[in-house]
C-alpha cells in the first residue's frame, strides 16, 4: 500500500491564469444578481414584521432552503472537503457534528422558539423574565456570536477570493473584505430578511445543485464503485491505509483528542444557539411550518455533507494530497481542483468552464452567510439592547401579552432605522476587526463562535423553555457564566499566545491547553443558571412560565 | 390586535391543508384522551361560537389556585387566568407530556450516542480500525450510522408530533385565543 502510494501520484494540476477570466465574469453576475433581488424584494415593505422577519409569510421549503445555505457557509463547502482531502476520516469526523446538532434544534428549540418569540432570541426569554438586564445579557451575546462568525467568514472570505481569483497578493485579500463588508450592509439596509432569505435560497440551490453535478461526474468517472473512490483515495493521499482511519488530524496526543471533543460539544450545542439560525423560524407563519422548514433543512444539510464526503475523496483520489496542500494549505481548493480536472484538466474547456462555476458559487456563498449574521447581530442589537434600554417600559407591554395592546408605529420605525445604522455600524466594525485577524485560522475562529453560542445562548434557552423554577437572576448569570470564560479561556489558550501560529506569537500568556473552551464554558454556562437560580431573591413567577407553556406548546396568541 | 386577526385564519387554512392525512392516522394510533378531539377538528374560524368544551373539566379547581401578583401590570390579570387555567387542563398537560417524553429521552439518547462515537476516536483506536468490508472499517461504518441515526429521529420525531401532538394542540391554541378576547 504504501510502495503504491509514493508511484501512483497523478499529474499536477496547478492552476493557471487562464481559467480566472471567466470566474471573475461569473463572480459579477452573482452580484448583480444578488443586488437585483435586494431592490426588488426591498421594496415590498419596511415595517419592522418585514425588516426582521420577511413578513413571516415563506413556505417550510423555502425556509428549509434559507436555513442551509445560512448554515452552510464557504468553511463547509471548501472547508470540509478540503479536510478530507487532506485528512481524510477526520474530516469526516468533524462533518458529523454539524449534522448531528441539527436534531437539537428540531427536537429542543424550532418550535417552541417559533411560537414563543417575535423577532429574536431574546424575545422568549422576555416573554417568561421581563427583565431589561435579561433581554440585554441575551442581547449582547447574540451581538458577539454573530461578530466572531461574521469575521470568521470575511477572514475566509479575502484569502478564499483571492484564491480563487488567482493572486495571493495581500492588497486583493484587503479589497475583498473591503467589497464583501460593503455588499453585505447594502443587502440588509436595503432589503432586510425578505432580500436575505432570497439570496440564501438561491445560494443555497446553486449550491446544491454544483454539488449534485459533481458529485456525479466523480459516481460516473468511477462507474459507482465507492470502494474504489476510497482505495484510490488512500493510495493517493500519501498516507495509505491510515487515511481512512481516525487519528491523522486529531490523534497525535491525548490533549488534542481532548481538544477535538471540546470542539464536537461546541459544534453540536452550538447550532440551537446561533442567533442567525434562530431568528430564521420567525419567517414561517406557524410552529408546524418551522417544523417542516427544519426537516428540509436536515435532509439538505445531511445530503450536502455525504456529497463533501465524497467530493473530499474525490479531490485526494484525483488530485492528491500532496497537491491540494500545495494549491492551499489548509485544503480549501481542494473542490474547485477537482472540477477542474473532472470537467477534463487544466486548459480545457470544461474544466475551465467548471472550475468558474464552482469559484463562484463558493463566493456567492460567502456573500449570502454574511448577510445573514450581520441581519442577525444588528437585529438583537436594536431590539434587545438599544430597544430594551431605552424603550424599556414600552416594549414590555408590547411583548407581554398575545394581542398588543397598543401598536405603536413610531417607536417600531424608530427600531427599524436603529436597527439599519446598526447593521452599517456591525459591518464596518467586522470590516476592520477582520482587517486585523486576517493571520487567524478560519476554522478555528468558527470553532469559537459554536463554542460562545453554546456556552452562553443554549443554556438560557433550554432553561426558560423548560425549567418552571428559572429565575431572572438565574438567566443573566447563565449569559454571562457562559460567555466570560469561554471568552477569557480562549484569551490565555494557545490560540492567542505562545505558539508559532498565535495571534501574538512573540509572547507567552497562555495556561489553558486547549484551543476550543466548549468543554469548561459549555457546563459552567448551565452549572451558572443553576446556582444564580438556586441563590435568587424571589421566587420564579409561575404565572409568566404557565403563559410561556401555553403559548410555546400550542401556538396561542404567536407573532 | 389587527395583526392577529388576519394572520390566524390563514395559519389555520395552512395547517389544515398539510395535515389533512394526519387526521386519518391520528384514531389508529390511539390517543388515550379523546376528550380533547371535540375541539380539534374545527377547520374554520366560525365554530368560536360554540362553548369550549375541553377546558371547564378541571377549570373549577384551578381560579383558586391563581393569585394574581400585585407586580402584575393592570389588565393581564385576565390573561394571566386564563393561562393559567389552559395549563392546568387535561389537554395541555397530555399535549405537554408527548412532547416531553419523546423530546427529553431522545435528545439525550442522540447525544449520548455522538458523544460516545466522537470519544471512541480516542478511547478505543483499535477498535476502530478493524475492517468491515472493503476499505470500510468500524469507525466510517459507525460516521455512515450517525448520518443514518439523524435521518430516522427526526422522521420520528415529525411523525411523533404529528400523530400525538398536532391537532390538539391547534385545537387548544383556538379555545386559548377565544378565552383571551
């Protein structure tokens, strides 16, 4: 096995200049296209129903749609199958998890959140703890989830395009983030969750449908056999039979297996807290439909990641390893290489044509997934934080009962306008901060935002969904023990300090060994709600929880 | 108030549209309380008329039960009531108890399993290794089965929620928002 693996390389495919004409070509028409759905969709109405929910009149499929492509962000398209090209099982490994914790939002959280909330997450917990420092705490988190993954995204995103475009230069990596940033706060000033649930269903559908076709070209080159996709893999992988078992990424020592669990618990907890996602089933009219939308989601994301499976054995079979790493170090092209050569190799029409095609739905990606986050964090930034600070008492009215009893459209166009500043002001902000983090590991700064969103959203969710004794104090201690150290346990990992690969690699801070905190943060997260709920002063307001189980359960009186 | 008014009945017509099949499947998998179908099968927003019939069962004991706290703001003393009552019926706490007697020991099963697979990478290696079939072995048999796992729970679950959940709860959520106008 290992005789054939050093004989049996094929030939280079190292990209040239000549194939990224027509990517650029193809990048514009998704911009175009994507600006053009933003000014139509806009113009369909701008009260806050529209703006932070998309009039809540999309169907279970197209809901199911938008919640993939909002999950499926580039670091899965490129980011998993480069994984397995270049690791082969353990990039299969880190694909479960991401599956998996779909069935936490399914079973724990669609629904319930879907009849309990209006807009974001932290309506259901004000509708069970009017509290303003609850719907804050809440509030905030969702604000520095959503910016850790937005500047994981447009991290990836300058590196990615300028990929893809062919230049490495450090200028292209800036411009793109720069362009990217500016697209996004057009698509949601402009056209609020209406335009970005369009753009994530059509990315989601390009994205789908680019991965079913080449998924079937790689079935048809190897007439089916998925043994042989497997043995070729291996032989061409440079690491023989141990390419399919478990250990080659996340084996060496027993602190990095630690470290690999730590991140399965993120990842799978997290998906239930991220604040995009959520605020994705106020865009169907009832819980049954979130319901539906989450099942096709499932069955999408599902089917999504068996064709990265094998498109990631495909790149290794076809490409080899050794020129995936080459192309990028961290896989990310290992897909486009491999419809290179499934389209019919370097210089070839199809190839070319292919290539183009999968470059841009990797950016039409990109541009879609930012959107949703940036929506998403200037949404809890001006209905939970700035609304809650300074329309206190008149949003607790609003929120506190099933029929409102006075609408009030001033304050709601206020909200809305708050809410569009802020999402220039978040875009800008992720602009500069991924300006600076430009060095910092993509996948790892995902990791971290699944970590935060575990730690610091799941517990408080799960809680007040579920917990009759939960207490205000319970809920803002529950924010605030998960989110600060997983915060401060990342700042004095090796991440940050005293390795070669550290933000700060010239200086040595660190003492906890791992680089992702789910593991510490996610159980002090609930073990924090626990004590703040057991020590509290008053007693849980059983009225508040009996309408939240009414109301969640059955639907009554839901947005 | 409005806003309620016209998005109701098409959540209803919406409903009714997709769960038509479910209710030929609901009597064959047994409900034990058919108290409660009396209100379920209502398919438009003229029936308000009638009495409500499921909730007065256990009503009597309940207003008892219900302080109204003074932080209460004025006016959703009622509300609160009402509320209060619905959970206390016979048909909320069986809409509750399907829910969470699927939900809770599921979740936990799912995790469990996950968990366990991912701990194994590191507990048992060998074990992992061991050819199946090919150049499959136990740990990409046991990766295809979490994919496999996922797919089946949550077919489960949806037939779960349709079969024991669904039109009680529609009926409820119409008798709650009759009670509360």
């Amino acid at each position: 096995m290992t005789t054939a693996a050093s004989i049996a390389t094929p030939p280079p495919v190292a990209p040239t200049g000549d194939h990224h004409d027509l990517a650029i070509a193809l990048f514009a028409v998704i911009v175009l296209v994507t600006l053009g759905i933003t000014l139509w969709v806009g113009r369909r109405g701008s009260a806050a129903e529209d703006f932070y929910a998309g009039g809540r009149d999309f169907t279970p499929l197209q809901n199911g749609f938008a919640l993939s492509g909002d999950y499926l962000s580039a670091a899965s398209f490129l980011g998993v199958a480069g994984l397995i090209a270049l690791y082969g099982y353990d990039g299969v490994l880190y694909s479960i998890g991401f599956l998996v914790a779909w069935l936490v939002v399914l079973m724990l959280v669609a629904e319930l959140v879907r009849n309990a909330g209006r807009y974001t997450l932290a309506d259901v917990l004000a509708l069970r703890l009017r509290r303003r420092k609850v719907r804050a705490a809440a509030g905030g988190a969702s604000v520095v989830v959503t910016l850790l993954y937005l500047v994981a995204q447009m991290v990836g995103a300058g590196s990615l395009v300028a990929l893809l475009l062919g230049t490495n230069s450090a200028s292209a990596r800036t411009w793109t983030i720069v362009a990217v940033g500016g697209l996004m706060i057009v698509y949601v000033t402009v056209g609020g969750m209406r335009a970005t649930t369009w753009i994530q269903i059509v990315k989601a559908f390009l994205l789908i449908a680019g991965s079913v076709l080449l998924t079937v070209l790689l079935m048809i080159h190897y007439h089916g056999d998925l043994f042989e996709l497997m043995r070729q893999a291996a032989r061409h992988s440079g690491a023989g039979r141990r390419y399919l078992e478990p250990g080659l990424k996340y084996g060496a020592t027993s602190t990095s297996r630690l470290d690999f669990f730590s991140l399965g618990l993120a990842l799978v907890l997290g998906t239930a807290g991220l604040p995009h996602i959520l605020s994705r089933f106020y865009t169907v009219p009832t819980a049954r439909a979130a319901r539906r939308s989450t099942m096709w989601a499932i069955g999408l994301v599902g089917g999504f990641y068996l064709m990265a499976i094998a498109l990631g054995l495909g790149a290794t079979a076809l490409v080899g390893s050794a020129e995936v790493r080459h192309a990028n170090s961290a896989g990310n092209t290992a897909v486009p290489l491999l419809a290179l050569v499934l389209g019919g190799g370097n210089g070839s029409t199809g190839g070319v044509v292919l290539f183009a095609l999968i470059s841009a739905i990797a950016f039409a990606t990109i541009l879609a997934v930012v959107a949703g986050l940036t929506l998403a964090s200037s949404a809890a930034f001006a209905h939970d934080i700035w609304a809650g600070a300074f329309r206190g008492w008149s949003l607790r009215r609003r929120t506190g009962d099933g029929a409102p009893r006075a609408e009030e459209p001033d304050s709601d166009r206020q909200e809305i306008v708050v809410a569009r500043i802020a999402a220039v002001g978040i875009g800008a902000a992720a602009i500069v901060i991924s300006l600076f983090a430009q060095q910092l590991n993509v996948a790892f700064l995902v990791g971290l935002a699944f970590a935060v969103a575990a730690s610091a959203n799941l517990p408080v969710l799960l809680y007040t969904l579920f917990w009759r004794r939960f207490t205000a104090r319970g809920a803002v201690w529950s924010v605030y023990g998960g989110l600060v150290p997983a915060i401060v346990l990342v700042t004095f990992s090796p991440v940050v300090s005293g390795t070669k690969v550290a933000l700060f690699p010239g200086v040595d801070f660190h003492w906890f060994p791992l680089e992702n905190p789910g593991i510490v943060s996610i159980p002090l997260g609930f073990l924090a709600g626990w004590i703040g709920t057991l020590t509290s002063p008053e007693p849980a307001d059983s009225d508040r929880f009996a309408e939240l189980e009414v109301r969640a359960l059955t639907g009554a009186g839901a947005a | 108030m409005p806003q309620q008014q016209t998005s109701s009945p098409g959540q209803g017509q919406r409903f009714d549209w997709w769960a038509a099949p479910a209710a030929t499947s609901a009597p064959a998998a047994g409900r034990p309380n058919p108290g409660t179908r009396s209100a379920a099968p209502r398919t438009d927003r003229t029936v308000p008329a009638q009495p409500v019939p499921p909730v007065p069962a256990t009503a009597p004991t309940v207003p008892a039960a219900v302080p109204v706290p003074a932080a209460a703001p004025a006016g959703t003393a009622d509300s609160t009531e009402v509320y209060r009552t619905v959970q206390a019926s016979e048909a909320f706490q069986d809409i509750r108890r399907s829910h969470r007697s699927f939900v809770f020991p599921v979740s936990s099963a799912f995790l469990a399993w996950y968990l366990a697979y991912v701990a194994a990478q590191a507990a048992a290696p060998e074990l992992m290794r061991t050819p199946v079939a090919g150049p499959l072995n136990v740990a990409w048999l046991l990766g295809l089965l979490q994919f496999a796992s996922t797919f089946v729970l949550t077919w489960l679950y949806a037939r779960n929620a349709r079969t024991k959940r669904d039109r009680a709860a529609l009926g409820l959520r119409w008798d709650t928002q009759d009670q509360l106008r």
